[in-house]
C-alpha cells in the first residue's frame, strides 16, 4: 500500500501520526478505521474496503467475530489476562484443540507465543538446539531469498543482508539464503532450480 503521497491532508495527517509512532510502522494513514466486520473495513469517510492484511497479527480471525467476542469477554470478565504463568481453563480447551487439529505424529506439542517473530525466534533457537545435539558444528540455518519474518534480531537475519537488517551490524555466517521459485522466475518450479540454488549459495554441487 503507498502510504505517504502529495495530498496534503495526509501528509499532515502522517506528520502527526509520527509525532508518536516510528516511521517504520506508519500505518495507512488514508484509511482511519470507523468500523470492521468480517473481512471489511468502514472508514471514517464511509468507504469500504476488503482487507487483504489478514494473516498479520491475529486479523486471520476476521472483524468482529461473535464468537470470539463472547469468549474474550467471558475470560475478561473472569479477570484472566494471557500471561503464561498461569494455568486457566481456555489455555487448557486451546492448547489441546491446536495439537488436535495439527494432527501430526511429529508435532505434539506447542509452544505459545504472542507475535510471529517470537515464534520465528522460537524456530532458530530449536534447530540450533536440535542441529548441536547431533553435532556441535551443525549450525546453519537455510533460509528463503525475499522473505519476511518479523522485526526481531534473529528474525531480520533470517530474512537476509539488507535495508531492515543493517542495523544489526553483523550477519550470523551460519545463516544461509537459497532462491525461491517465485512465479516471476521462468521455469523454476522444478528440483534443477533448488539444485542450482545450493549450488550458488554453498558452492558446491548438490
Ligand atoms: C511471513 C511472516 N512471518 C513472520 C511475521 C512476523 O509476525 P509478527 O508481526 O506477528 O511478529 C510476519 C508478519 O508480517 C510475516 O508476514
């Protein structure tokens, strides 16, 4: 979405937005949210838009699910909050549900988080522990070109050496990136197209 443009209404609008909050997470300064439902935003000016964000965060569920709304409030109005201390009957209905439809021989347990990235972080941390337990030198990590993770330090060196990711300083040499075959590469939907991607990034023939 283009945020900033030569409007000057939202232009000032920004500029006033970012007396508070960083430019990197400027939001959409065009669209003030009135109301949402389902999959649809009302704007202040009475616009509707469908959202096509879902997935960030927990918009997945979609706007003002009635069935959500009821259960936060029942927990609400319980005096439960979601710190993981505490053992409570919805973590307990949740955690089971989740494995439940997983439905994996392998995957058996979760592991709650409350952002993507910490769940991203959660990932680096496992291989590493898993990788050194087989071998204390097997540390690397392969990871997609062009992809997001999050706004964590493990996250951003996931996501490869660039503009986001310089602030870190260095780059964790374990961390490797292969190409991916994304629609606007010609015939790369193919094993020679990841054949050729080890290739280039380890050097080696695979
Ligand atoms: C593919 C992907 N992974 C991880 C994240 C990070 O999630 P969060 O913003 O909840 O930390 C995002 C967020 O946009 C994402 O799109």
């Amino acid at each position: 979405m283009i945020i900033s443009n030569n409007n000057k209404k939202y232009l000032n609008l920004e500029k006033k937005h970012l007396k508070y909050e960083t430019k990197n997470m400027t939001p959409n300064i065009r669209i003030k949210w009135k109301k949402a439902y389902d999959y649809k935003i009302v704007d202040s000016e009475n616009k509707k838009y469908i959202d096509f964000t879902s997935g960030v965060f927990t918009s997945s569920i979609g706007y003002n699910n009635n069935h959500l709304k009821k259960i936060i409030k029942e927990a609400m109005d319980k005096g439960f909050n979601h710190s993981y201390h505490y053992y409570n009957e919805y973590r307990e209905k949740y955690v089971s549900k989740l494995i439940k439809f997983i439905n994996s021989p392998k995957l058996k347990k979760c592991f709650l988080t409350s952002a993507g990235t910490e769940a991203t972080e959660t990932a680096i941390k496992l291989a590493r522990i898993y990788g050194s337990s087989i071998n204390k030198n097997k540390l690397g990590i392969i990871t997609i070109k062009g992809n997001w993770h999050g706004r964590t330090m493990g996250s951003q060196m996931l996501a490869g050496k660039n503009e986001a990711s310089k602030w870190i300083g260095f780059f964790d040499k374990n961390i490797y990136q292969i190409d991916f075959p994304y629609p606007w590469h010609k015939n790369s939907y193919n094993k020679s197209f990841f054949h050729n991607s080890l290739k280039k990034t380890f050097k080696k023939k695979f």
